[in-house]
C-alpha cells in the first residue's frame, strides 16, 4: 500500500511546494490537490511535481461539468510531461449546487457525463486522438493532441461512490477516490460493485485511493472538535450523506482518525483490509503544526514499513 496526503490550498505556490519537500522527506509517496475555484490543480500539481523529484502528484478531482475532454487531456499530459510520470488525474461529478452557482449550467444526467466524458478523454492520453459523438458532448482531433513526454498515460480516477458511478469507473477509469467512506462502506458497498465492473469490461482491478481525513495528536478531543465543523461541509450534499451513512457514522467527523500512533495506524490498517489499494490523509492541519509533523512522520513509517 502506498501513503500520500492532501496538501491544503490556502497556501501560496511556494509554501505548497515546501510542504510537498516536507511529505516526501517524511515518507509519503504522494501529494493531491483539490480542485476548487482558486488554484488550477494540474498546473499546482505539476509545479510541485517538477520541484519534487520522486513524489507522484495528484488532482483529486476535477469536476467534469463545465470542463471538456481536450482542456483536461492537454492539461494532464502537460504535467505528465513536467513531472516525467508521475502525475495522475482525478474527476469527479461535482455537485448540483456547485455546478449550478459556479458555472450557471445545469447539473444534469452527470453518469450520462462522465461516461462520455472518460470514453472521449482515454483515447486522447493514450494515442492523442479522438472522435467521440456523444448526446451530451463531442470531440475530435482535428490536430494532434499528444503532449511530447507525455509518457506513460495518465492514470484516471474518478471520485465515485454510487452504483451507477463506480460502474462506468470500473468500466472506462483506472481506480477510484473515495471520500468519507469507512472501511465497511468500502468493503461492503463500494470495492465489490467497481472491481465487479471492471472485471465484467475485461479491465484489471481498479486502484482504490481512499481519501482519510486523520490526525496524529495529544489532544484528540479538541482536534475532533474542529474536525466536527470543518467536515461539516460535506454533510450538506446527498452522496456524502449517504456513504456517511453506510460506513455506520452519523457526522462526517466520526470518520476521522484521530488519536495517538497506534490509534491511526490501526485505522490505516482497516481501510487496507477492506480493499483501499492507497490512503490519502486529508485534513493533517485540523491539530497544530506538531500534530501534522508527528502525523506526516507515522504515514512516512507506514508508506516504508
């Protein structure tokens, strides 16, 4: 299993970079960035990349609605190239609310998307080429779309965790990247369904990247406190509800792991053993600045161990 984390992204360029030094350095294998309305996550993410030698770089995700096929394929074979392979892309739905206020276009039939979506996109970062007719988009090549360096493709995945999501995932993507879900929704609900899918379309075993909230702390108590209202967030929308739920949780919150050494690891080893190929820590800043270096020293420990 290989360990990364999730670097915040209130940060400038520079303190994200040194951040990334200060992972790699400890251990972690790799480093994701969101994909907000602030930074372009595969230009940070090939910046740090280039500025890291060794450390594998990740989006984690780029929403699908208001993008189309040949931006992301030029933006993730560039930092393929910048990053000599290491880089890999995420995607993600998105959601209604989002969608809506932020781009002002409907977020409508989003499997029927992401399906067109990744049948469009895979062509365009193996050979550089496509020609897709789809009912909700289009793309073609009428110039070459291969990025020199590029090599090999990008790996894709797509934050799923629904029935109808982790089948086309299973069918057209490379792995998945779920978020909030515990070890019981991963090995009940969420790896049997996409490893079912890419097996039924002839595809090998999907990468299971589960995004994990933690943190290695003395005061596990005030940091579950400020863990309660920052993922508080993600409560508010029905998929994080719902896998929320299936993990046998009421808040978000409760799917943090948080405590000492042995507590966190203990939770790491959970997740391996319902079916997470990688863990992601997100949210290493909700403790003080000593909680994340002992956070980041135990996940270096881990990724080697």
């Amino acid at each position: 299993m290989t360990i990364g984390a999730a670097l915040p992204l209130h940060n400038g360029i520079d303190a994200t970079v040194q951040l990334a030094r200060e992972a790699h350095e400890a251990g972690l294998r790799s480093a994701w960035f969101g994909q907000t309305f602030t930074y372009d996550s595969p230009s940070l993410a090939a910046i740090v990349g280039r500025e890291v030698p060794g450390l594998h770089v990740g989006t984690a995700a780029i929403p699908v609605f208001g993008r189309h096929p040949l931006i992301v394929s030029s933006q993730a074979q560039t930092a393929q190239a910048a990053t000599a392979g290491r880089y890999h892309l995420g995607l993600a739905l998105g959601t209604k609310q989002l969608t809506e206020a932020g781009f002002g276009i409907p977020h409508d039939r989003p499997i029927r998307l992401l399906r067109e979506f990744l049948t469009a996109l895979r062509p365009l970062l193996e050979t550089g080429s496509t020609d897709f007719r789809g009912e909700l988009l289009s793309a073609g090549t009428p110039l070459p779309a291969a990025v020199p360096g590029a090599e090999p493709p990008v790996p894709v995945l797509v934050a799923a965790m629904g029935p109808q999501a982790l089948r086309v995932s299973g069918e057209l993507a490379d792995g998945i990247l779920p978020y909030l879900a515990g070890p019981r929704a991963l090995a009940e609900h969420i790896v049997p369904a996409v490893n079912a899918a890419a097996e039924a379309a002839g595809r090998p075993a999907p990468r299971i990247v589960a995004f994990v909230p933690g943190v290695v702390t003395a005061d596990a108590d005030a940091v579950r406190r400020t863990a309660t209202d920052s993922l508080a967030f993600y409560e508010r929308f029905p998929s994080y509800q719902r896998v929320i739920e299936l993990s046998g949780a009421t808040r978000a919150a409760d799917l943090a792991l948080i405590g000492d050494e042995e507590t966190v690891a203990e939770g790491v080893r959970r997740y391996r053993e319902a079916g997470a190929t990688e863990v992601v820590f997100t949210s290493t800043d909700l403790g003080t600045e000593a909680d994340r270096h002992r956070t980041w020293k135990l996940l270096g420990e881990l990724a080697t161990g």
